[in-house]
C-alpha cells in the first residue's frame, strides 16, 4: 500500500512545456531553467509530459530525457507526477519503468486512443498497465472533454477497488461535474483539476486536492492556493478575479495553450523567441502582441 501519498500529492504541481530549438530538437537549456523555476516558486509538485508538454509529439527518446531531466533538477523533497503516453502498449510499459526508475512520484496512465477508442477500451487497456505501476501512486488522466474518451465513476472505483496504488487522479471538468464525480469516489481518492486554472478556488471548494497548471501563471495560483489553505477565501478569489481574463485567453483549446501560454511563459523568462514543433497553431499579430501584453502584466520571473 502507497504511504504517506495524501500528504505529499496536493496543491500545485505545474506542468512543463516543451521548448524547441530553432532546428526543432528540444531546448533542454531552457527546459532546465523552466524546472528550476517551478520549484524556485514553491510549487507543491512538478509534472511533466501531459498535454500542454505536447507529448503526442515528442520521441521516446526525448520522453525519457525529460523525465531524467526533472529528476536531475528538483530536490529529493519536490513530489514528481510523471504523464506515461506512448504510441503502443510496449512503449507504453518501458515508459512506466523510465519513471520508475527516475523516482517519480505519481504515475497519470493516459489512454492509447485511436479512431475506434472506446471508454470500454481504455479501461481495459489500464488495467494492463496497473499490475506493472506496483508500489508506486498511480491514476489516470480522465480527460474526455479532451481526449474523446475517458472512465466513469463506476469504472474508477473498479481499478481503486483492484489495484492498492490507484489513489490519484486528474480530471479535466468544469467544478459543478467534478464535484459530483468526487461525491461518488471514496474518501482516500485524490483528485486534482486542470483546465488552465480556470475555476480554480471552485475547484477547491468543491474537493479537488490542486490542479495541474502550466508555469505561465503558476505563481499567481501558488498563492491562490495558499489563501484557500489559510481560509482567506475572498483574497483568494479577488487573485483569480485578476487573472481570469488571461486564463481565458490561453485556454480556449489545448493548442491555444501550447501556443499563446508558451509564449507568455517565455515573455516572462525573457526569452524572446519561440519555435513551435509541427502541427501547430501559427500565432496571429494580434495573438502576439495581446501575449506580450499578459507577460508584462503578470511580470517577469
């Protein structure tokens, strides 16, 4: 039975973006800096390789490197919550070992999802992999909204109820649904949101244990959270108050995030320029100079 997981999965655990170097491999450099930043921050966690990392696009080679790399960078102290996709099952079980090896914290299994996916399917294909996560906390990315597919309550007590690390899970929903998925979970089930931090104090509110944010705003949500621990709830919520309208910017899809988010993640590092890793959204003018103007609002690291 995983121990001690309650105390050390909770609050805000932002997650990497990718940067690309002008001849499109990864920007490790940059990478590094943007790790040192989230723990420098006092995050409460660290992610990498989910959907705003664009893991659908990167090798896995380049996968491993930057799990390596987060488990190089961090303290011992700072919780690593590690995404596992991959292109078929047996990528699927040496990334799970990858993670493992490099300590990380918390497994988020994603589903192998093709034209035909079913929710049937992804459960099933879980449960392949949860034998082989054993002695480390483990849940699923349940993103329907934006993967297509994903559990129902009813099929996430199943896996909790077979397997004794699968204790944490990330959700993608609006706060009045996920509040009525966690009212079905047992007790000792962690959940956390995503979603850019929208309705993030809601998120609080109703029972999710933190989100998984990119670092763009990660620090205002640090301290957004660390109001709602202190029960101060209205200065919470006058923070999220004075970022929603640039939460609402960037995330009006995950490509939006993976291009305006990035960029104002870079504005605020002082990085000035930004390559993008086919497919992607091309920035507009507009969509450039709003970003740089979010940047300069929020301020630099």
């Amino acid at each position: 039975m995983i121990k001690n997981y309650q105390k050390k999965i909770n609050g805000i655990f932002p997650i990497l973006y990718t940067f690309f170097n002008k001849d499109n491999s990864i920007d490790y450099k940059l990478m590094r800096e943007q790790i040192l930043l989230i723990e420098n921050q006092g995050s409460q966690g660290v992610a990498c390789l989910g959907l705003a990392t664009e893991v659908n696009k990167l090798s896995f080679r380049e996968k491993t490197k930057i799990i390596e790399l987060v488990s190089s960078t961090v303290s011992t102290k700072l919780p690593k919550a590690v995404t596992i996709q991959s292109k078929n099952l047996n990528e699927y079980k040496k990334m799970i070992n990858v993670a493992k090896s490099n300590n990380a914290d918390w497994l988020i299994l994603q589903p192998l999802v093709s034209k035909n996916t079913t929710d049937e399917d992804c459960l099933n294909f879980f449960k392949k992999l949860m034998p082989l996560t054993k002695n480390t906390l483990t849940g699923i990315q349940n993103a329907k909204e934006y993967i297509g597919v994903g559990l129902s309550a009813k099929d996430i007590i199943d896996l909790y109820s077979q397997y004794d690390n699968f204790r944490a899970i990330k959700g993608e929903a609006s706060s009045f649904l996920i509040q009525q998925e966690i009212k079905k979970y047992p007790k000792d089930l962690i959940v956390f949101n995503g979603r850019g931090g929208q309705e993030i104090v809601d998120n609080f509110r109703v029972g999710c244990k933190g989100i998984v944010p990119c670092l763009d705003g990660a620090d205002k949500f640090i301290k957004i959270y660390k109001f709602f621990k202190k029960n101060r709830i209205k200065s919470a919520e006058k923070e999220y108050k004075n970022i929603l309208p640039y939460i609402i910017f960037i995330m009006q899809s995950i490509d939006s995030l993976i291009c305006y988010g990035k960029r104002v993640c870079a504005f605020r590092m002082g990085v000035k320029n930004v390559y993008d890793r086919k497919p992607f959204l091309s920035p507009t003018d507009y969509g450039i100079t709003k970003t740089k103007n979010i940047a300069k609002s929020l301020g630099y690291f």
